[in-house]
C-alpha cells in the first residue's frame, strides 16, 4: 500500500512565493497531524527570541488528519506561532467549515511566513493558490471581509478566516476569525496575522478525501456516531450546549463574577444561566460533520438589542461577560460578542482585560477622567466602547489591548488584580469554587492561564466533594462507566481509587493533557459527550484504518505526550520557568466576597505540592521542570 | 408506490452529515461537492436549506444519519416520483 501523507501550501510573503510541502507517513505517525505538525513546525521553524509580531514568526494553520470526514465533530483546525501575548507557543483549535474545505482542496495546512509589503489575502481554490491585494479590506471588520471575499471571488461557499480591525491593530488577543461567528480566539494569533499584513485566507475546495481502508473505517464511523449519542451528556448538550455549565459553576461559586471579586452574581440564575437559554434560542448550529450543534442562533426580539440575530450563547461570553464584568442579560452579552467576532477579539482576554479595568475603576486607581467615561459594573454601553477602543488602540484601549499582564505594569498598584497565568487572562472557573484537574489545568497548560487543554474525559459537574483536598477529585459515575472508559487497565487504576471513588489529579492532568492534545491533532471536538466516548483505542482503528499507518491506543497516547513535550521544549526554550505556572496572589490571599460560610482561600503550599506531584508523573524534574532525558529518549525529542 | 425522502428543513443545524455520508457511500470518498443530496447554508444568516438532487439513489442513509430529524422516508405514487421533495 502506497504510504500516507499530507500536503501542506507554504507561503512566504516576502517574496510571495507558494510552495508545496509534503508532510511524509513517519512524521504524522509521530506527530498524528494537526496540533501535533503545527507544534513541530513551529518548534523548528521559530528561532529562540524571534519577535512575535516580526517577519520571523511563523503561523501555521494545521488540519486534523480526520477532518473533512464523516466522523461526528472531526472539523477542528489548530493554528499556532509564538505568542505576542505570552511569548509562550501561541495555539489555538476552531470547527466549523474552514479546514474541511481545505482538505478537500487537497490540503492539510497552511504555513504563512514572513511580511507582506502591502494588505493581502491569500485564496486558496482547490490547487489555484493566489495571493492578492487586500487594499480594499484593510479597515474591514471579519463579517465585512467574508462578505467582500466572496464576492470578489463569485463564491458564496468559500470559507474564510480573517482578521478585523483588532488584528490589523497588532491588539495582543487578537483574533483569527473562523467565518463569521468562531474563532481561533486564544493567544493573540489574529495579530500575528495582522502583523503580516495578511487580511485573510480564503479557502474552497471540490474535492474529495477517501479513506485508505474503507470498509474499516466506516464501520468505525458508525461505531463512534452511537458511543457519542449514547453519552450520558449527550442530549444536555444538544439541548444546552455549553450554557450547560452556567448552572454548575454557580453553584460551586466557581464564576468570575467582578474580576474574581464574587462566585455567585446576584440574578445569575434567572437571567444568565441555562434557564434562559429557550427564551433567545430554538435551534441549535452545527460545524461540520457535528451531531451535537453546541451553539445557539440567537434572536433577540425586543428591548435595545432588538433584531440581533447571530450564533451565540456559548459559555465563554456568557461567563466573561455576563459574570466577569456583570453584564446581567443575554441581549446585551450578544451584542458584545457580536463586536467581538466582527472586530476580531478573543472573547476571553477580552473580558477580562475590561473586568480587570472596571475593578481598577471600581478601587479607584483609573478615574474617569483617564478613562473618558464611567466604567460600572454590568453597563454594557461602556464595555462597547472599551472593546472598540482596545479593537482600534484608543484612548485607554491601546493600554488594555496588551492584555492584562502588560497592563499592569503601566497602571500603579494594578497588578493584584490582573488574573492571568503566563500572561494569558485565566476564563471561567475559579480555583477557590471549585479544585479539579480542569482548574488545575490553568496551572500546567501549555499556552497559560486556560482550562481547554486537559478537559478531563470523566468530568461530572453534578459533584464538588474533595476528599482529600487538592490531590483528588469526586468520580461518581457507576461500575459500568469505570469499566468502559477507554484507558489502560494498569494507568486505570494509578488514577482512579475505586473504592474511595477519587480521581488521582495530578495522573489525570498527564493523562487529560495527552488526550486532548491527541484531539487537537486528529480534529475531533473535545465537548464531554465526544471526550467521553471517544478514546485512545478507538482513534487508533480509525486513524490506522483512514491512513493505512499502523496506531495502537499506546502509540496514540505516545503521540499526544510527545505533542505536549515539545510545546513545553518551546516554552522553556523561550525561558519559562516553574515558578511562572502559578495563580495570582488573589486566590491564595482572600475568599470571594459573597463566600461568606467558607472563606476559601487556596494554600500555596498545597498547590506547589500538586505541582510537584504533576511534574512527576510527568517525568520531568521536580525543581526546573524540564523533562528527564530518559522522557526525552522515550519520546524520541532528545535531538 | 415508491419510498423517496421528505425533507422539513427547519430544524435542520447545519452539520453536513446527510451529504457527507452520501458522498461516501456512493463515491467511496469525503466531499461536498459530488453528493446527491446538499446543505445550502447562509451562515452569516444562520441559514441552512437541505436539497436533494434527481440523482438521489433512495438508499435513505442520509435519513439514517441526520441527528435533527429534517429527513423522513415517505411513499408517493410513482409519477410524482422525482427522487426526493423538499416538503
């Protein structure tokens, strides 16, 4: 059988030259493909110290090796270069239709290098790869762009990622919009972009991509289609999406509600969780190849908001927004996130750059007079015109626009109040709500302060119980879950004390992490009906069966710890240090206003215990954190 | 009487499946393009219209797949036959 590989367009915009690059059987079975080769190329091809927003940054945009498949939720792309936000590896992974038309363009990624002279885009129509003029654009907000595109190429169908206003404005979160309404929203991509003077790609293919062993894979379709709609979680998330969450959190008093400062916002329940879901929403949207349709199309029929119609009610503007700056409506939280996606914005760095103001306003440390308005708690006029600003480095905005860590250090006596981890503005769940490996995960993750990279497969929100604090977590599912779920018996039972029903979280944070990484490189979607029924062994009959390439759930595995390795080889190469992964003072030195029966506060020896145990069980060294050269020569990274 | 498949397109999401799994059983690849039956989606408007082309071969596997219900298998008297009716 002919071996197996990827094709991907490399582009250098300095010279405007567009080559072919084969990405060869070895190389995906080391590296699996999307995350995986976006994390290998960028490792090799971005120099230590080169400048995030210079010519020598690389973006790469890398499909999973599944999607454009049939496989329920195999759509996602990562993008990744170095970070102008954290200076870390920047990576971010999106759905909808972009990557699946790469793909049947006859490519599974692309890589951008080098600077443009002038605005451009680059459009890609099956094998007719053109970059050109994007004059016209520059200005354009992400919605404007798409449209402009597609008619300037006679293509309603052509997909579209672009950057707006906030990109081309080099706002460190920046984002690269996904269409109209998804994003690669974290760690500032879209300024990447912008600093490349590249508006946007344009992609469309009409062809197709057969599977090497048909019948195998298909029946394995079949296989995770039912393992998916049998998902406890399967039909909740239908119905609510991620708005699933909103009730959860609330009740751990785990929502960021003032920059931190409470854990359960007055009203939060009656006019921003899951109940109101139904009263702005009576269907769901799907990306591709999707059977769950996790976001909402909103409509908004009366009040300010009148008319608004857009995708929405995914739980990171509703908890950022909603909670983080007290926004306490649903129309107003979707006109936000609308200026988000058009101006291009990462929604979470974004909320929380502008809690983090209005708690500056709140103490007194910003006045008015700086400000050029008032900035209270839940009006949603001022965060507008705070987003517009940051989107376009206006007044306070061009501030605000180098995230919350960079701010700081240029408004006195702000720092205690910037919630970030690596630099990179921490989203929805507070630690002193709720210890699990998903919080934890803000601790250990590759990118910074951010819970999407060690969802944990096993994940029950329905229970908060630690008993044996910061070590474990609540596993509360029945013998038969424990039995099927798809993991190693020996590891199995390493994380899970069955007896105690206790999920070890150090072990699982390894493990989860490996996992996910494992799913940002093959393109399926990591929502808990998906994560849960979908692991190690059965993406390695699909990824053997699609590619011909020999998997085992082990080699699989093996894969996802090597992606992790060399992402955090890239950190420490850019000078990371232990200490860095840390929470911010805020959540070891006071409890939540409103929780007045606990007072939790975090204990900073406990964590740093928990850190010790993860490094372990990493095989990396206790005190620097770099990995042993025996986990090294285990990976094969010690070249 | 013949079984052909009666589309109600508005609870339809948007997720392909019907045309993707088309494409692969007739064609034995992935694509959108050579399906005999298609989502036209108004994505900026949140719209999506399924459409079924004469050519549809009625082996119904796109009813079998769609996770929203949008498709249903219904007997009609042959001269009206046309492969599929968007109902």
């Amino acid at each position: 059988m002919d071996k197996y590989f990827v094709r991907f367009i490399d582009v250098d915009l300095s010279n405007q030259k567009i080559n072919i690059l084969t990405i060869e059987e070895s190389t995906l079975k080391d590296y699996l493909g999307g995350a995986g080769i976006s994390a290998r190329i960028i490792y090799d091809e971005v120099s230590l110290g080169a400048d995030p927003l210079g010519e020598e940054n690389v973006l790469c945009f890398s499909a999973g090796i599944f999607t454009g498949t049939g496989l329920a939720t195999a759509c996602r792309v990562e993008a990744s270069a170095k970070s102008p936000l954290t200076g870390l590896i920047g990576t971010s992974n999106s759905g909808n239709y972009w990557g699946a038309e790469l793909v049947y363009a006859g490519y599974h990624g692309v890589i951008i290098r080098g600077k443009s002279k002038e605005p451009c885009y680059l459009s890609i129509f099956n094998d007719d790869i053109r970059i050109i003029s994007a004059e016209a654009l520059w200005g354009l907000d992400s919605w404007d762009t798409m449209t402009f595109i597609r008619k300037e190429l006679c293509d309603s169908d052509v997909q579209i990622a672009s950057i707006g206003q906030a990109g081309e404005n080099l706002v460190k979160y920046a984002s690269i919009q996904n269409g109209p309404y998804d994003a690669w929203g974290r760690t500032g991509l879209g300024a990447v972009m912008g600093s490349k003077n590249l508006k946007a790609i344009a992609v469309r293919g009409t062809g197709s991509i057969h599977p090497k062993n048909e019948k195998a894979f298909l029946k394995e379709v079949e296989l995770s289609f039912k393992a998916i709609k049998s998902s406890p979680f399967y039909d909740a998330f239908k119905e609510y999406g991620t708005m699933l969450a909103t009730i959860p959190y609330y009740n751990f008093g785990a929502l960021p509600g003032r920059n931190f400062q409470i854990g359960k916002p007055e009203g939060w329940m009656e006019n921003r969780s899951r109940k109101v879901v139904k009263q702005y929403s009576r269907r769901g949207v799907a990306c591709i190849s999707c059977p769950i349709a996790c976001a909402h199309w909103v409509e908004v029929k009366e009040g300010k908001y009148k008319g608004l119609s857009l995708k929405d009610m995914e739980v990171t503007p509703v908890i950022g927004f909603g909670a983080g700056c007290d926004i306490d409506n649903i129309p107003a939280i979707s006109k936000i996130t609308e200026i988000c996606q058009r101006y291009g914005l990462d929604m979470v760095s974004a909320a929380s750059s502008i809690a983090f103001a209005m708690e500056l306003y709140q103490r007194g440390l910003l006045k008015v007079e700086f400000i050029g308005f008032s900035l209270e708690w839940g009006d949603d006029d001022a965060v507008i015109k705070l987003l517009i600003q940051i989107a376009t480095r206006k007044g306070i905005g061009d501030i605000l626009a180098e995230g919350v860590r960079e701010a700081s250090k240029k408004i006195p006596e702000s720092e205690y109040y910037a919630m970030h981890v690596k630099g990179l503005e921490i989203p929805m769940i507070d630690p002193r709500g709720r210890w699990s490996t998903w919080s934890f995960g803000n601790l250990t993750n590759i990118r910074g302060g951010d819970h999407l990279r060690n969802r944990n497969p096993v994940e029950n929100l329905r229970f908060n119980e630690n008993r044996k604090p910061y070590e474990t977590e609540a596993f509360e599912f029945d013998q038969g879950m424990y039995d099927s779920f798809d993991m190693p018996e020996d590891i199995k039972e390493s994380i899970f004390d069955k007896d105690r029903k206790q999920v070890d979280i150090p072990r699982m944070s390894k493990w989860s992490e490996d996992l996910i990484s494992v799913y940002n490189s093959v393109g399926l979607c990591i929502r808990p009906p998906v994560l849960q029924a979908i692991g190690p062994s059965a993406i390695a009959r699909l990824y053997s069966s699609f590619t011909g390439i020999d998997m085992t759930a082990e080699s699989i595995m093996k894969a996802g710890e090597r992606i992790w390795n060399l992402q955090k080889l890239f950190n420490l190469r850019e000078g990371e240090k232990p200490e860095d992964s840390m929470y911010p003072d805020r959540f070891f030195d006071e409890a939540q206003a409103d929780d007045l029966e606990y007072q939790r506060k975090l204990d900073i020896v406990k964590v740093k215990e928990i850190l010790r145990l993860y490094l372990k069980a990493r095989g990396w060294h206790e005190d620097s954190g770099i990995p042993s050269i025996d986990k090294l020569n285990e990976l094969g990274l010690s070249k | 009487m013949k079984k052909v498949i009666k589309v109600n397109t508005e609870p339809c999401i948007g997720c392909s499946l019907c045309s993707l799994t088309c494409s692969v059983t007739w064609n034995h690849a992935y694509g959108l393009n050579d399906s005999h039956i298609t989502v036209n989606r108004n994505d900026l408007a949140g719209l999506f219209v399924v459409e079924i082309f004469d050519t549809c071969k009625r082996c119904f596997k796109c009813v079998e797949i769609c996770p929203s219900s949008c498709l249903e298998v219904v007997e009609i008297q042959e001269n009206l036959d046309k492969g599929g009716h968007n109902g």
